[in-house]
C-alpha cells in the first residue's frame, strides 16, 4: 500500500517566514501568494526545494524503515517541466544528479504522482520546478512511498510536558495541536495522540484545559526532572489510552505541527532491529530561525558537544551536512521521541531537578538516535539566558551523571574542573555562586539518601535564594549605558596583557581603577579587569546584577577551595562508587511516589 510520509510545506506568518527554509528561487519570477498557500511563476522562473523543510532524507529512510519505491505528488497548474533530483555532500562538494523529467500541462489545477527511480540512494531527494508559461501555479504536495501493510507497526504517541508558570505557551501549543491534529480527523495523527501535562506551577485552568485527549495534574514544583516523571508516571498508568511512544517536549518552544507527523510516519515504517529508535527534534534559534543550536550531543564526562551546531539551513550545504550520522549519546527534551518499551516502573528518570535528567535517561537508554530535516523546535537561544542558581546543579549533577555512566571519571578531572569553575566565578565577583557550587559539590558526598530524603521543593527554594537577583537597571548603584554593554563584546587583549592579567589573578592583585558593564549570559574575565564594580547586564530580560570586587573574599575562598581538595582527595572514589552501587534506587516508582508525594 502507499503511505504518505510528509508534506511538502510553505513558509507560515506566526511560525517560520524564512522562504529559504521551504524553497529557493528568485523573487522577481517566482511569488508566494498572500494567503502563503501556493506558489505563482512568471515564464522560465525556477523553484527549488533542495530545502530544510522540502527534501526528502532517503538515506536515513532507507537505512532505518521499511519503505519501497518513494514517488512525489505536486499540485500543478499550468505549464511546467519538473525535475526529480538527488544530491548528497562528498569531500566537501555537491553530487548532484538528475533523475528524471517531466513535461507537465493542466488548465485546472491536479495532481501529478513521479516516482524517484535512482541507482545510488543516498543525500536527499528533492523536485525542481521550472514553468514554461506565465501564471503557472504550484499549490504543494507530499512525498510516499510503498509499504507492504503487514510491515506498517501500530503506534500512539504521547507528548509529555513539563510546566512551570507559562501559561501563555501551554494554551498556544495546545491550540495548535488541537487544530492540526486532536480535532482534525482529516490528520492522519487523528486517534493517535494525546497530551499529558504536569503543573508545576498549579496555575493551569485543569477544567477549562483539559479534555479525553489532553490530560493535566498539578505537581510539586521540583524541576523539569519531577515534572516529566509525572508525566511519564500519568502515562505508564494510563487507564484510556496506552501509548507505544512518548514524546518530551519543553513548554516554551515553537513546533511546526509537520515534525510530529514525520515522526509518526517514520515510526510506523521503521525496521525491527530499530524498534528502540529514538527520534529527535533539532533545535533552532527563536531569533534566528534559519540557525541549529543542537542536533543530538555528546556528553564526554562533563564537557557537552552540541553537533552541528551553528549549522545554517537556508543553505542546501547545511541541510547537506544534518544527513551526516554523527556519534551522538543523548538528545535533549525539547522534543524526544522515546519508545514505551525502554519506560518501566523500576527506570524512570533520576530526581536530581534540573541540568543533567534528560542527559542521564539519554545515556541510560539511547541506543539509536534519528534526526531528520524537518523535524525540529525553535527555542529562545541559551546564551540568552542566565540563572545564577543554575551553579548549584551544574556540578553536583554532573558527578551523578559520570558516577552511573562515566566509570573511568578521576577525582584529578574534576578537581581541574571544580577549580576552573571557581576561579571563573571569582574573577567576575560572583562570591555567592561560589558558596552554591561547594553547596552542591557537598550535597553530593551526602549519597542516594540525600536526594531520597530531601524536599527537592523547598530545596530549591533556598538555592534561588543565595544566587544573584536580577533587578530593574534602575534599581543599581552602576548607570546602565548600552552602548558600554556593547562595546563589552569586543573588549580583546595581546599575548602581554593577557599573560599580566593571568599573573595577578585577572587584576585581583592591582588596585580598581573602574565600575563597567558586562553581559550577564556571556562575559569573559577580560570583562572584568581591574574594575571595582560591574554591572551584568541580560538583555532579554532588561534586568541586571550587580557584583563588586573583594580581595578579602576572594582570598576567603581560595582558602575554602584548598579545604575541599582535601576532602576530594580523599573521599571522591568511595562517593562515587557508592552512588553507582545505590543510585537504582532512584529511578524506581515507588521512591519518584514518595518524592512527588503521589
């Protein structure tokens, strides 16, 4: 039988308006209707859809489903002549081959159904266009391919989300899905999805939200850990609706509705030796939304590599290099695609709150990672962002990571980085994120009954408290000038200086000779520099902190530091060993009840 796989898409105000995302050609021959439903040619203009969003990643499918012969279907009218393409990236360069043409010719408007006949099947497939009068029109279309109908599996996702106090984008994701696919019985996802929401924040309107297909419970305010484990708790238990897959999807990001039908489709046609696959949506920038930030990770015991970050994908060259497979170990939570097969009651997530759950079920369980074109989020950009807090797990939850997963990890790693780590905050006066990271370093020695006996609420509550606040610039002792703020970024050193700044610990050693601006999410120590005072400033949020030089404390801490090397020193092994031995525990139901309070 033939199955469509996905659609061919068109550039939407409100979501993605980057053209060159869904098509390439020349803007003086070929325009996109107002209502951005078709495409209108003037004679001899040329459409492209060598694209993010319009290839077609036959290699990937080929390697990981059941497919047979894929065949495109255009919508046309007028006079075209189309050509079926493949391209594939080899040492840098494009083969490009020509598959196929057709002449095409329709007063109305009809579909035209050519399959992709090619030797090698590798790279992409795409179509190029070329109408042959004026006034010829492109109105979309899909891409199939046969399936034998005993090889199409059953499946039934289930979209799992996490939620603190975003409102506002819970009811608009939950509008979108419920006009493209909850509602819509025309969608093929239509009966085969449902939505499970955990309330962090306990400020949904449950009764106004919430119906058979959209499910929410208020939780304890324990991170994204807690939040998803409920989720996937709610979703194991489920009485109505038993889901073959689920889906992690962050609360606040933006999802073209196609990315869950791709994934849908995909899974239906995969092979049995990859049963387990997981799928995972790349993320994208919110501002900048032609540019990847991550498409699957690698985690290297604590030093994270993004792939193909960076990568831009209104050029075919990009979209080129995401068909390269790469070594990935974890894909993050802003949409992950994982089988039921792989949740039980006895290995759900560890609760460590945030920064490090979904990297250590990534790690527990990943064995197969696909990422496809197409499938994809768009998120507000990491260096955008900025919590103090945030010091507190970054390292304890590390050291939980590396003791289950990283077996090999020595105490002279991590004192290289615990001492990095503290010296970077010293040197941009950031006293208070000190104490937070020697706090989690030390909660960390306290073992498995720590995390089981705390109250991973109100724990949080107190290390909000001890970071930085930001406040209205107004509020500060240092004037806000932005073109300072500015300038900051370009703010560079010769060999010399840099090589005198590191002698006297980045200035702490020379008097203060200034108060400065810096940016909150991105400084660097250069930053920071014989000032007195600096003002870090987050541009998001229009808000700033303010973190003034001590030698006293600075001294104070470096004291502290060479305490807890000895206590590294001589109790690092047995902690961690301790923690691989007792930390399964942690992933059982019965301690995530007791911990949620269910």
């Amino acid at each position: 039988m033939r199955v469509k796989l996905q659609h061919l898409l068109m550039p939407q105000a409100g979501l993605c308006p980057q053209q060159e995302m869904y098509f390439r050609a020349d803007p003086k021959k070929v325009h996109l209707t107002e209502c951005h439903r078709a495409l209108t040619f003037e004679r001899y203009g040329v459409a492209w859809f060598d694209t993010y969003f319009n290839s077609f990643s036959i290699e990937k499918w080929r390697k990981y489903t059941n497919i047979g012969e894929v065949s495109v279907t255009l919508f046309l009218k007028g006079k075209f002549e189309i050509q079926l393409r493949s391209k594939e990236k080899i040492h840098g360069r494009h083969a490009e081959k020509e598959l196929s043409v057709t002449a095409f010719e329709s007063m109305e408007t009809m579909a035209v159904t050519l399959p992709f006949r090619a030797y090698e099947q590798k790279g992409m497939f795409f179509v190029r266009l070329e109408a042959l009068e004026k006034d010829s029109q492109y109105w979309g279309g899909y891409y199939s391919a046969e399936v034998a109908e005993e090889a199409l599996l059953p499946v039934d996702l289930a979209i799992n989300i996490c939620t603190f106090k975003r409102e506002a984008f819970v009811k608009r994701n939950l509008e979108l899905l419920r006009r493209n696919i909850l509602q819509n019985p025309e969608n093929e996802l239509f009966g085969h999805l449902q939505v499970f929401i955990s309330d962090n924040g306990k400020t949904l309107e449950i009764p106004a939200l919430a119906d058979e297909t959209v499910h929410i419970v208020p939780n304890k305010n324990v991170g994204g850990a807690g939040g998803f484990t409920r989720g996937l708790i709610e979703i194991l238990h489920c009485p109505t609706y038993r889901a073959s897959h689920v889906l992690f999807m962050d609360d606040d990001i933006l999802i073209e509705p196609e990315a869950l039908f791709r994934t849908y489709t995909l899974l239906r046609c995969r092979k049995s030796e990859y049963g387990d696959v997981f799928i995972g949506g790349a993320m994208l920038r919110l501002d900048q939304q032609n540019i990847q930030v991550e498409a699957g990770a690698v985690w290297q015991a604590g030093e994270l590599a993004s792939r193909k970050s960076g990568v831009d994908l209104n050029t075919p060259d990009g979209c080129l290099y995401n068909e390269t497979e790469e070594t990935v170990e974890f894909h993050a939570w802003w949409y992950c695609c994982t089988p039921m097969s792989v949740v039980s009651e006895t290995n759900l997530p560890l609760p460590i709150f945030i920064r490090g759950d979904d990297l250590e079920y990534g790690l527990r369980n990943m064995k197969h990672l696909l990422l496809l074109n197409g499938v994809c989020v768009w998120h507000e950009p990491f260096e955008n962002k900025y919590s103090s807090f945030l010091e507190y797990y970054i390292l304890r939850n590390m050291l939980y990571d590396n003791a289950l997963h990283v077996p090999g990890y020595s105490k002279w790693k991590f004192l290289k980085r615990l001492y990095g780590n503290v010296t970077r905050q010293l040197f941009y006066y950031r006293y208070q994120n000190v104490d937070l990271i020697f706090r989690g370093v030390n909660d960390f020695f306290k073992g498995v009954r720590f995390l089981k006996e705390t109250d991973g609420e109100a724990l949080h509550q107190e290390i909000m408290a001890a970071g930085y606040k930001a406040q209205p610039v107004e509020a500060l002792p240092v004037p806000f000038d932005y073109p300072a703020y500015e300038r900051s970024f370009g703010e560079n050193d010769g060999r010399f200086h840099k090589l005198l700044r590191m002698l006297t610990f980045n200035g702490l050693f020379l008097p203060a000779k200034r108060d400065t601006i810096a940016s909150m999410a991105t400084c660097r120590p250069i930053n920071f520099y014989r000032a007195k005072r600096v003002l870090q400033y987050d541009v998001t949020s229009k808000k700033a902190f303010v973190t003034e030089k001590s030698i006293r404390k600075s001294i104070a801490y470096l004291f502290h530091l060479l305490g807890m090397t000895g206590k590294i020193l001589f109790g690092f092994d047995g902690a961690m060993k301790r923690f691989q031995q007792e930390g399964t525990v942690l992933m059982r139901e019965e301690t995530w009840r007791n911990y949620l309070h269910i």
